[in-house]
C-alpha cells in the first residue's frame, strides 16, 4: 500500500489540510483519514481526482514503476 504514504506527503508538501481533500473529494474528513491510515481503500473516482489535483500519475501515487 505505496499509495497510503505518498497521499499523505502529497497533502502535507501542499500544505492542504483532511479537511480540504475530503471537500474536493466529496467525503468527510473522517473518511479521507481512513484512507490515510490504510483502514479503508482509497476508491478509483478519488484517486483520478487526486491525480488532477496534484498533476501527478496514477502510476505515481500507486508506486508504480516501469518494467524494463
């Protein structure tokens, strides 16, 4: 669970508070906190919008690297 950690630092590089990712996302801050913790899976739909809002990959996020 790669993306656990990397969704955290994201948020805190940004200086963004639980608060103001679970309001872009739609969800409480509750919920978004679960998702930072590993308690429950961050669903597909908020994981593209994290990915617009961060301008960054799925692949980033999921730690995903190349197979070469």
């Amino acid at each position: 669970m790669n993306y656990i950690k990397r969704i955290r630092d994201l948020r805190e590089d940004h200086d963004d508070t639980q608060q103001e990712i679970a309001d872009l996302l739609g969800t409480s801050q509750t919920m978004y906190a679960r998702y930072e913790r590993g308690a429950n899976e961050l669903p597909i739909h908020h994981l593209i919008k994290l990915c617009k809002y961060y301008n960054v990959s799925a692949d980033y996020i999921l730690g995903i690297k190349d197979e070469k």
